[in-house]
C-alpha cells in the first residue's frame, strides 16, 4: 500500500479514521458529502486552476501513466508543471505546481489552499507545513532537485477591481524554514502511518476522536465508538473546549449526560443542560423573557438573509470569501395578534446583487420598529459589507442595524432551557420543540449551504429552465420558513409571558 499525502494528513488527525477509508470504504463513505463539503471541494478544483496562472504555461500531467510522465519531465527540465505525481515504494504525492529555476539548477514547490491569511491562521499553517513537508520528502527520496517550498493563499486585504489582478489575490509564502524544523518528524510519522494503514487487522478498541468533543469527531466515529450515544456527554456546550473536563469523563466510562455526577465541574450553562437533561425538565425565566419582549417595538420585521461565499470574487468591491447576499425574507407583524404578512427578494442573475437588494430593502422593509434576526451579528455583519461597498446606502444599512434584536439570544443566555434543545441554540434545533408542526425536513432545501450551493447553480447555468425555476422556489420556500420560524418562536414566547 503507498501512502498518499491526503491519508497521511487524515492519519494524523485520526489514525482509525483513515485506517477505515482505505481498508473499509463502505464505512468511510456510507454519508453523501454534504454540501458544504462538496463545496469546499469545487472551490478547491476552481483556486487550482486559477492559480496556475500565476505560472504560465505550463504542462498539466494528467496522463494513465501519470508518474513515468512526470519524470520524463522532470528530466527534461520543463520549466512549469502542474499536477506532477511521484511515486516510491511506500509512498505517492501529487504537487500542485513545479517551477524550474534556472539560476540554482532547482525546482521551487508551489502548494495551492483555497483559504487566507485570516481566521486560525496557526493552525492552517501547522497543517500546511505538514501538507507541504510530506511531498519535499517524497521528492527528496526520489532526488528531485528542490528550491524553494511556498504556499500559495488568498490575499485576504485584497479587494477586486473590474478584473481580477492575480497577483494581489495571491499571497506566495515561503515555507521552506517551517517545512525543515518538522521534516525528520514528518518522516517517522509517514513510516509508522504507512506501516499501520498497510495492515489488514482492523485497529481494536475506540478511535482517538473519543476524547474530542462533537463537532471534532471524524468520518467513522459512530462505527469506532458504537458505545457512545447520539446524544452524550460530547454535545455539553462548548466540551470541546475544555479537553481535560471531557477526558476525565471518558476516562471514568461517564458517556451519558444523566450519568454526570453532580459535583463535576461545569460552567453554569454546561450545568444548567446537564440538569434539563438529568430531570427532564423545562426552565424558563419568564422575568428575563418579559423583560427581552418588551425591548421590541411595533411593527416587528423577522428578517432572514441567504448568501453565498466566493473564494474567488466575482464582482469589484468583494475580497475573498465576502458573502454575496442574494435573496432575504422577511415577515412583517404590525399587531401583535394578526398573522404577519410575508415579503421576498431573490436575486438571480450573474452580476452583483447589491443595488437591487438593498432597494428591496429599503422598499419592502418598514422604517420603524424592530428587526428580528436569529444570530444576529451574520445580518449584521451583512449589512456593513453592504454599506463599505455601497456607501450612498450606509445611513439606511446603519439605521437597519440599530433596530436589529437577537431571538437567539433568549435561548443562548438560557432564559429558555429544554433538555430536547440539547444545549444547542440553532434554530433548527429550538422550532421542532417549540413550534412541531412547522418542519424543515418536509422541504427540498433544509439548510444554508444547500441553499448556497442551489443558487451558485442557478446563476452559473447549471440547471435546465425548467430545474431553474424549481430552484428558485424552493429557495424561497426555505428562506421564508426562517422568518415565519422566527416569528412562531417569537409568538410562543409572547403566549408564555
């Protein structure tokens, strides 16, 4: 078996994990990417080829015999590669880019992310020396002549143009340093992932995800640890980031949440769930409800937004990643006991959508009132993009920002607590509970990155007209779920005070 740089990379993260993907497929792929993964991929494959061309001209490998064509290459010193695959007796890697450097006799490597200099920039670093190492070992074994070792990234300062200016939406980083302080460790890992996925005995006992709260878990979990329950001692909020509480849980064989001992150590939110579960009981704080309710004023506009984040960007104004907002819907209550009236918009051509969306904000929304949002700060932070890009419209997008009120925020300062919430504040988990006869699982569209990816399809042509128009209903069916959810939400409360 030659270990490849992706299985290594999973190996390091969760050995049983990759283990399984090689030796029980089955397993490893029994869900559908879901489309936020699948996303994640697209945009990867669009960024690849993107940045090639930043090195012109080159050869793209992509022959049967993919190796023996790149060493022919190699050999022949081509000056740019793409996709070179190399291959030893234990191990295979495919690069991104090769660029020969005349001056030192040297090929430098170019790794492409599609990711930036942003967010968790320590740990993306980390795991691109890793990334990066792997294939400097490979090719070092196979005396490919190296230079230099670079990352290649989204400039996240970077702000388009009318074209795109390659060269400012990539930043070239220099990796060569990192990659030589981890290489001999990076190389002990390899020859002990390698020999462990080479074996065909399954690896006994749980996966080392175990000890790592939900959200961490890897691929296989369920099947590594059919101990544990689908609701247990991993989903207490925020467990994850306290390691050394959830260990000493695991390691006293504590997986349900009814079995934590009173006196454990927990924040009093971590607490407060564990003792909804424990007694099955409902708490709420009708002073605190009344007191939130009574912030809000007539007429009430429930607003919902649906966006999609380009790496690449597409329209002048917008850096990497910038959420292009296409479509809101928003129910409107002007008294308190009638049914709100619903209005939408939904933006479906390939341009950029802000004029028209922000003009059917500003026709559609009331001037007054409160503006309810669930998680308040993605609206938000929505609309101050809108306004940097459009600043004729910043005294309206900030006026819409001062009225905006947080629903959520009754359910994350636990003013409402409910064991079947457990612990979680989307809105998908708190409408089941509060208001079962509304439902996003009857729906074609039940979360935000289906949506994304819906519309992404809709304006690059990807549907026929008929699946077109089908697509576009069904977004606005589920984006005006999200208001008139809110709403029932909204009207639960007020019956409960």
């Amino acid at each position: 078996m030659k270990l490849t740089k992706t299985d290594y990379l999973i190996w390091k993260d969760c050995a049983k994990n990759a283990w399984l993907k090689i030796h029980k497929p089955d397993i490893y792929f029994a869900e559908p990417l879901s489309a936020f993964d699948q996303g994640i991929i697209e945009t990867g494959n669009e960024v690849d080829v993107l940045a090639r061309e930043l090195f012109p001209g080159g050869v793209l490998v992509s022959g049967l015999d993919a190796s023996e064509e790149t060493k022919k290459l190699i050999k022949s010193q081509t000056s740019v590669i793409y996709q070179p695959v190399f291959e030893t007796a234990l191990y295979k890697v495919i690069c991104d880019i090769l660029v020969w450097n005349a001056d030192s006799k040297t090929y430098d490597l170019y790794e492409v992310k599609a990711s930036n200099s942003g967010d968790d920039k320590k740990k993306k670093d980390e795991l691109y020396t890793y990334d990066i190492a792997f294939q400097y070992l490979v090719l070092k074994e196979l005396n490919v002549p190296l230079g230099r070792l670079s990352l290649v990234r989204f400039n996240s300062e970077y702000v388009r143009g009318a074209e795109l200016d390659l060269e400012q939406l990539f930043l070239k980083e220099d990796f060569t340093e990192k990659v030589m302080k981890v290489s001999n460790m990076v190389k002990e890992e390899m020859k002990i992932a390698q020999e462990f996925l080479a074996s065909e005995k399954e690896p006994f006992g749980p996966c080392k995800c175990v000890t790592r709260g939900r959200s961490a878990h890897c691929t296989t979990f369920s099947y590594s640890n059919p101990h544990i329950p689908d609701y247990s001692v991993h989903d207490i909020s925020r467990i994850g980031m306290s390691k050394k509480k959830l260990e000493e849980l695991i390691d006293s064989s504590i997986f349900l949440i009814e079995d934590v001992p009173e006196d454990f150590p927990l924040s009093e939110k971590q607490r407060n769930q564990v003792t909804a579960t424990q007694l099955d009981k409902v708490f709420i704080k009708k002073d605190e409800i009344n007191a939130f309710l009574k912030n809000i004023s007539m007429p009430i506009s429930f607003l919902d937004y649906e966006t999609f984040a380009a790496g690449i960007p597409r329209f002048a104004g917008f850096s990497p990643f910038n959420q292009i907002t296409f479509q809101f819907s928003l129910h409107i209550l002007e008294e308190k006991d009638k049914e709100p009236r619903h209005a939408e918009f939904i933006f479906t051509e390939d341009k950029n959508p802000d004029e028209e969306f922000i003009l059917a904000l500003k026709e559609k929304l009331p001037s007054k009132g409160s503006v309810i949002t669930w998680n308040k700060s993605f609206e938000m932070g929505r609309n101050k993009n809108l306004a940097k890009r459009n600043p004729e419209h910043k005294e309206f997008l900030e006026n819409l920002n001062s009225r905006v009120i947080d629903l959520m925020d009754v359910f994350s300062e636990q003013h409402y607590i409910h064991p079947k919430f457990k612990g979680k504040t989307s809105i998908k988990y708190i409408l089941p509970v509060l208001a079962p006869e509304l439902s996003y699982k009857a729906l074609d569209i039940q979360e935000g990155a289906s949506a994304s990816d819906s519309w992404n399809k809709i304006v690059k042509g990807e549907y026929s007209k008929e699946e077109r128009l089908e697509k576009i209903e069904q977004l606005k069916t589920y984006c005006k779920l999200d208001t008139y959810a809110m709403y029932a939400i909204w009207k639960h409360l007020s019956d409960l005070v």
